[in-house]
C-alpha cells in the first residue's frame, strides 16, 4: 500500500491519521482516541481534542528533520467509540451541579448520588481503556492514547503494568494532578498523578516538568512519595535557564531520573499558553514546543525505550475562527510518534 502513497502530496479528506493509508493491521503505532471531560472544572472542549488532532493531522508534513520517514512504520487512528460519547455526555450532566457547588455535597443526597454515578462512569472508562490498550499492546504494536481530559490514561498504564514489571513517566504539565479525588470525584484529571501512585506499583518513577499550579496539598503528597516522584517546577526550569545552564544539561538531570523504560503522559498546557489557548486550565509560563521536542529526543538519544504516550487537554476553539490548538497538538503528536518509534528501533535518523 505504501509504495503508491505518496508523502508530498496534499492528503485526501477520508484519509487516515497524518494523510496516510494504512490498515490498523499494517501499523507499528495505533491511537486510541478517548473523548472524555467529565470532570473538567473550568474551561470545556476537551472531549473535541481527538477529533480536531485528526482532522489537523491532514496539514502535518512527513518530513522529519530527525528521524527517517517516520511514517513508514504504519500509524492508524481507531475510531472513537459512541459507547465512550454516551458516557462522556451522562457523565458531564451529572457532573456539573456538582462542580458547581465545588464538591460540598453535605447537605444533597442527590447530589451525592450523581458523585457515585459519575464515579462509576469512570470506572468504566478506565476498564475501556485499559481493555483497548491490552489489545494494542498484545498485537505487538505501541499504543498512543489521545485524550480528553488527562483522566483518561489511567486505564492505559494500567495495562502498561501488565507488560512491563517496571516503568517510569515522564509527565509534561502545567499541574501536578496529585489532589485526592477533587471536588469528590475519584477518577479526576486533576487526581490522575495521585491515582496512578497508589494504585499502579508498577510505575517505579514519576518525573514531572514544567509544574507550576498546585496546592498544598500536592507538595505534601509527593514529598510523601519522594521515593517515586520528582518535580522539576516551571519555576526551577526557568531560575536554571536565567543563571544561564544550558537547556541540555537540564535535559540531561531530568532524565537521569528516570528507569530504562518509559511512558510519556504529555498534558498540551505543559506548554505556554500562547501554543494551547483554549486548553481547559492555561496557567502562564511554561514550556516552548522545541524545549519539550528536544527533552523527548534526549530521552529516546538516551537508549531509553518509549513504550506508549498519551496527549491530552487539547481542545478547539469553541468559536471555530481558529485550528491552532489542534495545529499544535497534531504536530507533537507526529514528534511523539517518530522518538517513540526509533526508540523502539522501529525508526532510524536521518
């Protein structure tokens, strides 16, 4: 199929992810699309970011500076699921009156019951994930989650742990998602980190870059975990950059933090907000696109294998005037595929 596709050519409308033809069974690299934000307690739209990465993909050159025709590997996009639409819209019905009185359910035993309806809904979700990733991973091929909310990968690590008796993350974030199950929902994106701690023993390391909105509460819990968890502030990064280190060297303490073999958990509002204006909880400062590009290509230089990612927040322009959120999100989608394929030697440099 490949040898009559031709990578410089405009894509065609009813192609696949990134203009290409693949079948799911000619793929290396499968995306579970999972659109999901019932937890979400600000900005909205999440739910849209998979397809609105799909239908930028079309614009995304193949060429990569760095590594050879990427693509080649074969990547196919599932389709998404109207079972995970269903829950997703019961889900943020029940969700929002609760949202709106900020989790104090005490005197609403309505209420309380939506919290364990909407609790339950999660639950599911994350064995639907989980199930799908199973799938992907005992195929022999590298799954990649698009998300949604940053809820949505719970079920993928978990799976993750079912293959490999040890990992670590690498976790890209504006947010540390270490609160204890906020505003009493249990499968929060705000309580994605926290959840993964105790409940994935697998997971020997979390690293987390460009964290620069948290409560107390966070501080204390991975201070708690000190063992597992390593933070590397916005506020470090940047102090270490203004005293003039090299961003290589930074690179280079943060991944000596991890073990050999990696996920990559990748929230879009690590970046500075410039990049993901319409992200669901943008918070000034943070990372610019090369910064986290290079950090990733160090990683996979570092002869550490990439075993599976997730890319979440992303989330359209609700007035549709602009595309630039999935613009940016199908681009680091495309340089997550490509360090993730080579370093599984899947793909070589130029």
């Amino acid at each position: 199929m490949i040898s009559i596709f031709d990578p410089n050519s405009a894509a065609s409308k009813d192609s696949g992810i990134f203009g290409l033809p693949f079948r799911q069974s000619e793929s290396s690299l499968i995306y579970l699309p999972v659109p999901w934000e019932v937890t979400t307690s600000y900005g909205s739209g999440t739910s849209l970011g998979p397809r609105s990465i799909l239908e930028a993909s079309r614009q995304v050159d193949l060429f990569d500076v760095d590594v050879h025709r990427p693509y080649e590997c074969g990547l196919y996009y599932l389709k998404e699921s109207p079972e995970v639409l269903r829950w997703n819209k019961a889900g943020k019905e029940k969700a929002l009156p609760i949202i709106e009185c900020g989790g104090d359910l005490s005197e609403s035993p309505e209420l309380q019951s939506q919290l364990k309806e909407v609790n339950a809904l999660g639950a599911l979700l994350n064995d639907w994930v989980r199930k799908e990733t199973l799938a992907i991973f005992s195929s022999k091929k590298i799954p990649a989650i698009v998300g949604g909310d940053h809820s949505v990968p719970f079920g993928a690590l978990q799976a993750a742990a079912e293959f490999f008796p040890q990992f670590g993350i690498l976790h890209f974030d504006a947010h540390s998602d270490t609160r204890k199950a906020y505003e009493g929902f249990t499968w929060s994106h705000a309580s994605i980190m926290r959840n993964v701690l105790q409940n994935i023993p697998q997971v020997a390391r979390l690293v987390q870059v460009g964290i620069r909105d948290f409560c107390e509460e966070e501080i204390d819990f991975c201070e708690s975990e000190k063992n597992r968890v390593k933070v590397f502030t916005d506020s470090h990064l940047q102090t270490r950059k203004f005293e003039g280190a090299p961003w290589k060297s930074i690179c280079d303490e943060i991944i000596k933090e991890l073990p050999p073999v990696v996920w990559i958990s990748f929230d879009i509002d690590g970046f500075d907000p410039k990049l993901c204006p319409h992200t669901g909880t943008p918070v000034p400062g943070g990372l610019e696109f090369n910064e986290a590009i290079y950090l990733i290509k160090a990683l996979a230089l570092s002869k550490r294998k990439i075993i599976g990612f997730d890319l979440n927040e992303v989330a359209p322009d609700p007035s549709g005037k602009s595309e630039w959120d999935a613009n940016v999100g199908a681009r680091l989608l495309y340089k997550l595929t490509a360090w993730t394929l080579f370093s599984q030697g899947k793909a070589r440099l130029r």
